[in-house]
C-alpha cells in the first residue's frame, strides 16, 4: 500500500511542483525583466514612436504587465485546481485530511517559490476585494446549500448557539489576552484593549466546514450536524458584524475618548446592522424569486438574476451599513426555494455548479494568499501572545459549548449529549475568515499587526491540520455502535432495513412539522406567497414537484443503464443452484458485503450531503427516481388487478416472481433459443465455468456490452417491442419463463401486459403481423415503455 | 397549548390506548394530529392512498411494506387506535421493568421480540413464519440499486440464508432471525422517538421575550447610532 501512494501521489507531487515552480518562474522572470522596461522603456519607445512615424511596428512585443494579475491569478486557481484533482486521485487521502489542508499546502508552497524566487510582487489582498469579491459568493454559496427544513427546526438552538457562542469566544479571547497583555514580562503592554477584542472577534470566526465531510462520513446526528452547519453559517456574518464595529470604535478612539454611551450604540447597532441585513435580504430574495417567475422563455438568464440579486442584496446591505454576509445568506435561503421551483432543470444545475465554483475560487485565493503570506518575513513572533491565543481559543471555546448547551438542552427535547458536546468543541476549526480579516487590519491603527496575524495564522494552522485530521478518528471512536464488527452480509442488510423501516416510521408519524410557528408560516405561505413568487402552472403538492424533476430523459437514461447491467441471465446460475448449498470462499463474502455497502439505498436524509468544495452527483436523487419508478410499477399493477395489496395473499408472492428465472420448470426449447440468439454475447459470457460468484468479471461485463447496446437506434426499439407483444398475447400463460430474469429485475411483469392493455390496445395492431424484424431481447422494451408510465404517477395526485 | 390539550377530549377511549401502547398523552395527541393530518377527507380512518401520499415514504425502497404493515390481513383502513398500535412497536423498550412484569400481561409492543417481529413479517411476505430465499431476494430487490445485476443478487441472498439457516431448511425462522439480529444488535436500534416536541416551543418564546426587550434598547439605539453614523 504504501508503495502505491508513492506511485500514486508521487508523480502528481512532482508534477505540481513542477508546474509551480515554472509559473512562478516564468512569472518573476518576465517580471524582472519587464519591470526594468517598463520603467522607461514605454516612454521611449512611445516617444520614439511619435517622432519616428515610419518606424516598424514591433512583431514581437511582450507586455506582461499588461495581464499581470489576472495571468498569475489564473495560474494559481489552476495550479489549486490541478492539486485538488491529486488530492482526490488518491482516494484515501480525503479521508485521512480535510480539503483545506492540501490548499493552505499549495498556498504555502507557493508562497516559498514566491519568497525563494524574490518575486517582486507578492500578492495582496486589500479590504475592497477580500469584501467585495471574495467574501460574497463564500457565503452565498453556504447559504443556498443549506438544508432549510433542519434549519429552521433547530434554529432556536443555532441562533443561541452561533450568536451568542461568536459573541462570548470574541469577548472571552479578547479579555483574557488583553490581561496577559498587562503583564510586564512579555512585552505586550503596549496592546491596548480595543485591539485585543478586535483579535478576539476576529480569532473567533470558525470554519467548520471541513468537518461536516467528517460528520457525514460518520453519520452523526442530525441536530449536531445542523448545529454546526449553523455555525459556519452565521459565524461569519456575526464576526465581521463585530469586526466592523470594533474598528469603528478603534479608529474614534485614536481621536477622543470612547463613553458608554458609545458602547450602547456599539451594541445597539450590532443589533441593527444583524437584524437590517436579514431584512434586506429577505426582500431582495422575494424580488428575485418574483422575476424568475417571468422567465420560463428565456431561461439562460435565470442563473443571472439569481447571482446578480443575491450580489445586490449584498452590495445594497453594504451601502448602508448593514451586514451584507447576512443580507447574501438571508436572500440565498429564501429564495432558494421559490427558484429552485421556478426555474428550469438547467439553469438549476447550473446555478448549483456555477455557485459551488465562484465559492471555490473565492477560497482557493484566500488560502493561496495566506499562503504566501505564511512563508516570508513580515511576522512578529511572541510566544507569550502565541501560546496564550491558541490556549484562549480552546478554552473559550469549551466553555462556550458547554454553557450555551447547558442551557439550550433544558428547552430541547432531543437534548445533546456530552459527546455530541465535545465534538462541537473538537470542531472549532479556524478558516479563511479569520486569516483575512487579520490581514486586513489597518496598519496604522495596529502597530503590532504582524504579531496578530501571526498569531492567527499559527491558531488556523493548529487547527486545520491536528483538528482537522483527529476530528474523523474522534468521532468515529465516540460513536460506539461501529465498534463490533462482524463479518456478515446479514448485518450489512438487516441494518440498512431497520434504517429505512424506522426513516419510513418517522415519516409516518411526521415528526418534523410540529412547530405552531413553522405551521403558521406554511399555511401563508400556502396561501399568499406561493400565489406570488411561483408560476402558475406549477402543481402545488412537493411529491409532484419532485416527479417534476424527474425528468423522462434522465429516467429513459437510468433505465439504459438498468440494462447493460442487468443482460446477462446465466443458465450456469440454475444449475448452481439445484446443486444447493455451495461454499462461498471469504473474499466472495467479502465481495458481496462491499457490493451491498455501495449498492444499497442509503437511508433518506434530511440534510443533504454538503461538501464545501465539491458537488456531489446527487445520488439522492437518481435513487428516488429508481424507487420511483419500480414503486409506480407495483402500483400499477395492484390498481390493475383492482385490490391494493400485492401482500397476504399467496397469489402476490407469485406475482411478484417475474423477477427470477424459472427454477424446473420446464422451458420450451423454442423460446430459449431464441433468447439466446439475441442475446448470444450474454450467453456465452454466463457459460463461462465461473460458477463462482466473481465480482470483477461481472464487473466488466456491461462496459463490453455496452457499445453494441448504444447503437440500437430508437426506431429499432419501437420495431423491436411488436414481436415480444405478440408473444405475450400468445402465450401469458408462459409468461414467466419468457425469459427476462434480468430485465425484469426493474418491473414487474404483469406490468409489460398492462402496458400493452392501455396504450397498445389499438395502436399499431395492423402492424404487428408485419413486424417480423429482429426481435429484439425483451429487455429493451421498458425503455419505451418508460415514456408512458411515466406520467400515471403524477396524475395520481 | 390550552387548546390543544382540549383536543384530548377528542381522541377515542385515549385511556385504555395509553395504557396499552405505552405513549404519554402529549405523544398521542401529537398522533392524533398527525392522523388527522393525514386522513385527507376526515374519514375518521386511513386509506392506503393517504399514507402513499407522504412524500418522504414515496422514495423509501421499504415504502410499500411499511404502509402495508399497517394493514394487516388485507384490510383497507386503519382506525386512530390500530395507528397507534403499529407506532407503538417503535417506542424505546424499556428494559428496566422487564423482569417485575407481570407474567399474565401480554408483552408490551415495543419489546423486543415485538420490535423484531414486526422487522421479520417485512421480509416474510407470505407470512408462514420463514423468509424464504426468495423472500429474501425481494426484499433485496428493492433495496439494492439497478447497478447490481441479478446473479449477484441471487448469489447473496442464497448467503444470506445460508447465513441464518441454522437448521437447513433453505429459510429463515423467526427464531434464526431474532438470533441472528441478537448478535449484530440492530433489533435495538429500532426505536423511532415519537416523542411530542412541546417543549422546542420554548426556545422560540425565550428569542420573542430577548426581542422584545431589545426593542427598548433599539429606540435609544436608533438614535445614538444614526449620531454616530454622522460623527463618523
């Protein structure tokens, strides 16, 4: 193994170097030399150019400068990029370390190639870009992607917890260092209060981000997940918020004294700027979500209005004062919803994915620049000051936790545990946010800011890296019920159905609308708003917006692919099985038990899976599109046969039987000759002696297959479904040894014959005794059968 | 919350349910509401449809045989008391009066072998008393994604029951089955808390009352920071 990471890694390793290396040469190279042109080169040459009009226009020309910063922006998002792709070759990797590792790696990496090369112009990030261009799609990014339903539930808890638990960090940090700072001995004493509550608030801006990857490996609860989803949400906001008034404060003070009466309007209007950002946002989210009401014509503008709206939201909010973080994630949650109705399919997806990639960006540039900013000589280094922030920042933190929940817990009914308790406090990982408002701090007011990022830039390391990387171990030995493992494919199946029996109780009993508040708020928002903000032909239940979604491409698509997987049907299989019991050999066991692990249904979340840095598929998705569509066929069929319950009674058993293959019953040799005639690459595979059930060859058996299968041309589909009806008419009598063990796997037979009742009856009857053509395998035929079945299930409604 | 505990009124001999199932009356009255959520023409009964029509149970793979648990022997509708019955499998067992029970007393619904009962009749369609391995590949069918090709399934639901079959006849007792869950303990996780969230609504009063006392701070607020505003 160890081995294989070098193999795997190392080239990447080597080639990013590389890679950096000849940027950042290149870059400094040209630099040089054209910051020693430019100086006095243009003049001459522009000078040269207007006394000599006859001179040659220069063929060749290098003008650097010109794309400087765009050019080595771009190298680095890239060269971030290109690690990123690294990172995740190895697949291990993830696992072990959180993504914001292997950035703060790069950026310092960079950062050294920059320092080493002496390149002239170290990169800078000033107050207008960090909040103008980079903080905005950070934050609109978590806040689009946040599970609103949890949310809301638990936001009596989140709000407590993330408002007043950045408030007590901020002031607790601030006070504690700002006593040390009275002590003689270390040299401090020329930090005065103001700057420390400053370095409090800014050192208390966490980042969580990167261990809610952890907590969805792990599965933790949901409440702790949302409670610190909540936290990287509002933390932000709440942090700049303070920020920003404590600089205000610092910069009065330089001229008079601060009186109390300051300090009220200090909080006052923390209060104000809070509550004024959320309003703001609010509206400016109720206006986007009403334009894009209009837009189903013209709907490659719809990702437009809801950037640009969300931007405005923030620069409006901004312009007055107010906290624009909150504004951006107030006008993200809220018209979050109403949009994702509203617009199309692709504009949705495009919206996610451009989203995710400007918050990417965002991030990448801000780590990049710390970075570089770590290696290099602008630091003042104080152990005192050093040691005693990250002591602060743990301590502070703890007690925040446990006070906050202390309380909190007496009003919760699902109250969190102590474990759940240390797991917050674990998770306090400083990110991005505290780096760059650190570096943002005015020189002029803070004489000793080098100390100060220097101290922040030791507390994010801290905990990005020994946080960070003993959060997934930590919260995988605290939950005790994976500790007994057993090796049994019972347990993998047994488990995952008691998960789902008891999400599918829960949903029964419809645990999560028990708020007055939330009911309130529904029944208005049934009643008005949705009037207002979404079109009107839009059905109104969210079952149906969901099959909305479902669209029939991606479901014709899913059942292609249920094909190429699900050809082959094995006569070796029957003859296996009439032989009974057989011995499995371990790594068989071993091999089915990983099968059924990444093959299994995962058990339906709430909140969905968040990823800072990636999009996920949504698998979540397609999975409800498959039981979906295998559902509606059951239900199908037990309207068909008049009586709601395909269960109790014996013949439902038997019915449901199209799935397998006919064991003994004897099978008319005709039919199985012709079965083996189309589908004679199948056959010959499964005749392989390889009785054994082998994961690998089953494996590549559908990439085999799968050109012959792609060129089947949709016509040939159609022409292809006549013969296999004609047979079913026929002989139903037969119809469980048709043939299809396979394919059958997605529906229910009786099903086909249904299909064939209601839309087959009278249509192409003339056709049929024409249609002698290649008579393709069954299998294709669902295919088809798709576009209708599709929409029964809606009309259900 | 005094309107809603006037509800109580409402529910059919609530007394004799409580002391069968076990809920507290919050619980059941939350239950109540729900029921009454859901029966969608106020018929005083659930229908199939009615439990079809929850969203989240639509995409559950198991969806249909939950529902179907909660008819038994082929019945179309389902009474406030038989919900409750059925739900009443999922409360927390509690082990400590275990052995001070009354012997003459039926076993509680949440115990355990109730709880693993009601997980085995998911599997046992034909209700016999034994999964079958072709039970047993249903019941695999619809969990396992279309990835997963139909050997390979069969393969494992034969291991399946090869697993648990302790007495070699091709399926799976109830007895193998509650055997089989004691050793990997799943049997009692099964435990769904129905609990009524009464109590969550505090937090939400608590936020009204800091509110409305920072409303007297905001006015002095107000003032003083659009002062400030022009100061600075």
């Amino acid at each position: 193994m160890g081995f294989q990471v070098f193999v795997a890694f190392g080239p990447w390793n080597l080639l990013l170097l590389l890679v950096a290396l000849e940027c950042s040469e290149a870059s400094s190279d040209l630099n040089e030399s054209t910051n020693s042109t430019t100086r006095h080169e243009p003049n001459v040459q522009f000078a040269a150019a207007s006394s000599e009009p006859d001179e040659n226009i220069p063929v060749f020309v290098l003008d650097y400068d010109y794309v400087q910063i765009p050019y080595e922006v771009t190298l680095w998002i890239l060269l971030a990029s290109l690690a990123k792709i690294g990172f995740h070759l190895y697949r291990r990797l993830p696992g072990l370390m959180p993504e914001s590792c292997l950035l703060i790696i790069v950026g310092a990496l960079v950062g050294a190639i920059i320092f080493g090369t002496d390149h002239k112009s170290p990169p800078v990030m000033d107050s207008s870009i960090y909040f103008l261009y980079l903080l905005p799609p950070i934050v609109l990014e978590s806040g689009y992607f946040m599970p609103t339903r949890p949310f809301f539930e638990n936001i009596g808890s989140i709000l407590w917890w993330a408002g007043l638990g950045a408030l007590i960090n901020a002031f607790g940090i601030g006070l504690s260092l700002y006593l040390i700072c009275q002590i003689k001995a270390f040299g401090l004493s020329d930090v005065n209060l103001l700057q420390n509550l400053l370095f409090g608030s800014l050192i208390s801006a966490v980042d969580p981000v990167a261990v809610l990857a952890v907590f969805e490996e792990a599965r933790v609860n949901e409440p702790l997940y949302m409670m610190i989803f909540g936290e990287a949400l509002l933390n932000d906001g709440i942090s700049v918020v303070l920020y920003n008034i404590l600089i205000a404060f610092t910069k009065m003070h330089k001229f008079e004294d601060i009186e109390p009466v300051d300090i009220l309007a200090g909080c006052a209007r923390f209060v104000i700027v809070g509550v004024g950002g959320v309003f703001f946002g609010i509206i400016f989210g109720f206006i986007s979500a009403f334009i894009t009401r209009f837009t189903q014509n013209i709907s490659a503008i719809e990702p437009l209005i809801v950037f640009m709206f969300s931007y405005l939201s923030y620069l409006v909010a901004e312009t007055l004062y107010l906290s624009g973080i909150l504004a951006i994630t107030a006008c993200a949650v809220t018209m979050k919803k109403y949009v994702e109705e509203n617009v199309s399919q692709t504009s949705y997806t495009t919206i996610k994915y451009f989203m995710k990639m400007l918050s990417s960006v965002s991030e990448t540039l801000i780590f990049i620049f710390m970075g570089v900013s770590t290696v290099g000589k602008n630091h003042e280094w104080n152990w005192a000051f050093i040691c005693f922030t990250l002591v602060f920042c743990q301590v502070w933190r703890a007690i925040s936790v446990f006070a906050l929940f202390y309380v909190s817990n007496q009003f919760r009914t699902s109250p969190f545990s102590i474990k759940d308790q240390c797991i917050i406090f674990y998770s306090g990982v400083r990110g991005a946010g505290s780096f760059s408002l650190a570096f943002l701090l005015p020189l002029s007011l803070f004489p000793r800011k080098k100390m100060f990022v220097t101290a922040t830039l030791v507390v994010i390391y801290f905990t990005v890296f020994i946080q960070g990387i003993t959060i997934g171990p930590l919260v995988r030995y605290l939950d005790v019920k994976k500790t007994n493992k057993k090796e049994s494919i019972n347990e993998e199946l047994h488990i995952r159905l008691m998960d789902h029996l008891k999400a599918g109780i829960e949903d029964v009993c419809g645990q999560w609308s028990h708020y007055q508040v939330r009911d309130k708020f529904k029944k208005f928002d049934h009643r008005y708003l949705r009037k207002i903000l979404i079109r009107k032909n839009l059905p109104k239940s969210s079952i149906v917006s969901l099959y909305k979604k479902l669209e029939m491409k991606q479901a014709i698509e899913m059942v292609e692919t249920g094909i190429l997987s699900s050809t082959a049907f094995s006569v070796p299989q029957l003859a296996q099985r009439i032989q009974g019991t057989k011995r499995l050999s371990p790594e068989d066991v071993e091999s089915m038990r990983d099968l059924l692990t990444h093959n299994m249904y995962q058990v339906r979340q709430r909140t969905l899976s968040y990823n800072k840095y990636n999009l996920k598929p949504q698998t979540s998705e397609k999975q409800a599109k498959e039981i979906l569509i295998r559902r509606q066929n059951t239900l199908r069929e037990s309207m068909r046969k008049g009586h709601s319950l395909p269960w109790g009674e014996p013949a439902g058993a038997k019915n449901i039987r199209y799935l397998s293959f006919p064991y003994g019953h004897p099978q008319p040799a005709s039919r199985h000759r012709r079965v083996a005639e189309f589908t004679d690459n199948d056959s010959s595979d499964s005749e392989l002696p390889s009785i054994m059930f082998k994961e690998h060859s089953q494996r590549d058996l559908p990439q085999e297959r799968y050109p012959t299968q792609e060129i089947i041309p949709m016509k040939s589909l159609y022409r292809g479904r006549k013969p296999t009806n004609f047979r079913y008419q026929r002989n139903t009598s037969q119809e469980e040894h048709v043939g299809q063990g396979r394919r059958a796997a997605l529906r229910p037979k009786p099903l086909f014959r249904a299909v064939d009742e209601e839309y087959e009856s009278g249509e192409e009857s003339a056709e049929e005794a024409s249609a002698i053509g290649p008579g393709w395998p069954p299998e294709h035929r669902p295919s088809r059968e798709h576009h209708k079945s599709h929409s029964p299930l809606l009309r259900r409604k | 919350m005094g309107s809603r505990s006037s509800h109580a009124a409402l529910i059919p001999d609530a007394d004799s349910l409580r002391r069968e199932t076990g809920f507290s009356q919050a619980s059941l009255l939350r239950l109540y509401h729900r029921f009454r959520a859901l029966d969608t023409n106020k018929k005083g009964y659930l229908s199939r449809m009615d439990l079809q029509q929850i969203g989240a149970l639509a995409v559950n793979p198991l969806g249909d045989r939950i529902i179907d648990s909660f008819f038994p022997d082929g019945s179309l509708q389902v009474d406030f008391p038989d919900f409750v019955r059925v739900l009443a499998h999922f409360r927390p067992a509690d082990d400590e009066d275990a052995g001070l029970r009354d012997p003459r007393e039926p076993e509680p619904l949440n115990s355990r072998m109730n709880k693993l009962r009601f997980a085995f009749q998911l599997y046992d369609l034909d209700r016999d008393g034994k999964i079958s391995r072709h039970e047993m590949l249903q019941v695999l069918r619809l969990m396992v994604g279309v990835q997963v090709t139909e050997e390979q399934l069969e393969s494992i639901a034969e291991r399946t029951v090869q697993e648990a079959d302790e007495d070699g006849d091709g399926a799976v007792s109830f007895l193998e089955f509650a055997k089989e869950e004691e050793e990997n303990g799943s049997g009692r996780q099964l435990v769904v808390s129905t609990t009524v969230c009464l109590k969550t609504q505090l937090p939400g009063r608590f936020l009204v009352l800091v509110i409305s006392v920072w409303n007297y701070w905001k006015l002095l607020g107000i003032i003083t920071t659009t002062a400030f505003i022009i100061v600075l």
